[in-house]
C-alpha cells in the first residue's frame, strides 16, 4: 500500500523544466495558485501541475505552507492519496507535479449531485485507506473538506492538499492551520491534538451529506468556536431523512465527539473501520480497486470552469520579502521519474 520514504531530491533546473510540458486546460485556482493539466511532451503522461507565482506569496507562513506540502508528499506515496511526480522552479514560478484525478471534487460534485448513504459510505471507506497511510508516516492532514478530496473517473476518492498537515508531535496547540467549519474542537480551541482530529472531519462529511448544513456553522472562526462550545451535533432518529440508516447517523454521532478521548478512533483508527456500517464494504477488494463505486462522476469535464475562467487571481501585497535562498531544495525527481 505504499511506504513512507524518503525519494531522490535534485537541484538541477537543467533536468526538468515548464517547456518539458504541454499546457492543456486550466482546471483550478487556489488562494495562491492555479492548477493544469499538463501532457509531458515525450511521454504524453499526464499530470496535474500547480504554480505558485513567487511574487504573488504573501508571507512566509504562505511560503512555509507551499514548502511543507512539497517536502511531505517527497516522503509519502500511496494509491489513495494525490502522489507528488515532481517538482521544479524557475526564476517567476514554482510548479508541484501531481497525479491527475479527472472526476473532478468533492465540493463540486456536491454541487451536482444528492450523494446517498452507500455514495458516502464508499467514499468514507476510501479516506479512510487515504488517513490510515499518512498516520502511518505520523503526518497530520489536518485540511480534510469537499475541495480536498478528488474523485478518478472510476469513482475513487483520494485525500489532496497537504500544505497545512504536519508531522505530529505532543506538544502541538499552537499549529492551528484548518479551515472551521470542518475542524476539530481540540484544534480550533487551540490544545494539543493527534490523529483523532482528522476523523472528526470525517463525522462533518457526513453529516453534511445527510443533513444538508455542516454540524457546526458560523461566519467566522470564532461563532464556529462559540456553536462547537455549546452543544454537542447529533442527528437524531427523529430528524434521520429516508434513505439514511441509524447506522450512518451513529457512526457520524461518533465522529462528531467533542472530547477526542471519546471519539470514535481514539483506540485507533481500526476502531473506525470496525464499526457495522462498513460491514458491506471488503477491505481488501477495496485495496485492490476491485469494487465497483457507486458514484462514478460523468464523462464529461468535471471541474468549475465559471469559477476558474471568472474569478480574477488575487494579487497580494507582500509583506515578507523572499529571497532566492528561500526556494532552494525545491527541485524534486523521485528515482524512476520521467524522461
């Protein structure tokens, strides 16, 4: 399934570079970059590609943040997570290699479609795979939402976006990176978390999907802080919709614990998979991509090109000045590369 390691690092721009690429459509625009498909010219592999202009990054907690996902996917690489291929700079950009996934995100497939109970059960079980991996390498995901999680044109999810996850530590109340509504209590009241937190994210999933709102709203950090604070999210049999069963609000119920101490996963995430609801799913079949998803997202293009072509980038006024000392180590091959 992967193992957590340490690939080939160079410094060579002589050894990979933009004009190696075939720029073939633009497909998605973060807060500091954008993101193609790409067609390596002498191979036709295709890729995910996402640029960062350097005098675009803002801070160097934003540079941190581009930094630390590349030196984590260079330790990781798993069938069920978005794989780093390579990564490379010039003198204007940074650009990260990753694998492409056509079947578009989570978010946007919400969007699109009413997900029912074995939808959201079988992409549950993919992250699940996805988070027993990366906990294995002891690496936080700590960003886990809809825009994070990518379908293939099979209909398998894969967990991306790792620029705010960390390698954990005991003493981590400080690192409270995320985005609210999808966080856990622990971390947006900023104590000391493990990797009970990502499950929470899970039990948010879900119950957005049944409930049609997340557990816990707000219009900022601190209203979300203030709703987690003064109740405890449940869905009860009374407002369960149909279609759903009391399993899937009972493994949601359990996700959505505020003290991690009683959340389901807190004895490790094995506890998770044991729970009934899973009990249709087989694991090992799943490993294998032998199971026939139940969602699988249309032939057609699957990401928001309105959202993409519309939406102006945003030009940031730095406030951290960077230098070329600051970018080194970038570069990145792993040992069978292409080209």
């Amino acid at each position: 399934m992967g193992a957590c390691h340490i690939r080939g690092e160079i410094d060579n721009a002589s050894s990979i570079c933009k004009d190696d690429f075939e720029y073939i459509k633009h497909i998605g625009r973060g807060v500091l970059g954008r993101v193609w498909i790409v067609a390596h010219k002498k191979t036709q592999m295709k890729f995910a590609i996402k640029e960062f202009e350097k005098d675009n990054i803002p801070s160097k907690d934003a540079l941190n943040s581009i930094l630390n996902e590349r030196s984590l996917l260079s330790i990781m690489n798993n069938p069920f997570i978005i794989n780093i291929n390579f990564a490379f700079q010039d003198k204007k950009k940074l650009y990260l290699g990753l694998d492409l996934k056509l079947g578009g995100d989570l978010r946007f497939q919400m969007l699109n479609h009413k997900f029912s109970e074995p939808e959201i059960k079988f992409l549950i079980a993919c992250l699940l795979q996805s988070l027993e991996y990366i906990h294995s390498c002891h690496i936080l995901h700590k960003d886990i939402k809809p825009e994070n999680i990518v379908y293939d044109s099979r209909g398998y999810a894969f967990l991306t976006d790792f620029g705010t996850s960390t390698i954990w530590k005991a003493e981590n109340f400080s690192e409270t990176a995320g985005t609210p509504g999808y966080m856990a209590p622990e971390i947006i009241c900023r104590q000391n978390h493990s990797f009970v937190s990502d499950y929470f994210a899970l039990g948010v999933i879900i119950f957005e999907n049944i409930m049609g709102t997340r557990p816990y709203v707000g219009k900022n950090r601190k209203e979300i802080r203030e709703s987690i604070l003064n109740h405890q999210a449940k869905i009860l049999p009374t407002t369960l919709p149909n279609g759903w069963s009391q399993e899937s609000a009972n493994i949601c119920n359990k996700l959505l614990k505020r003290k991690p101490k009683t959340r389901l996963g807190a004895n490790g995430i094995s506890e998770i998979k044991a729970h009934p609801w899973f009990d249709d799913i087989d694991e090992e079949k799943l490993k294998k991509f032998e199971i026939k998803a139940p969602f699988v997202p249309t032939d057609g293009d699957n990401f928001d090109y309105e959202h993409v072509n519309n939406c102006p980038q945003r030009i940031f006024k730095q406030r951290d000045k960077h230098s070329k000392n600051d970018f080194l180590g970038y570069f990145f091959i792993p040992p069978v590369a292409i080209k």
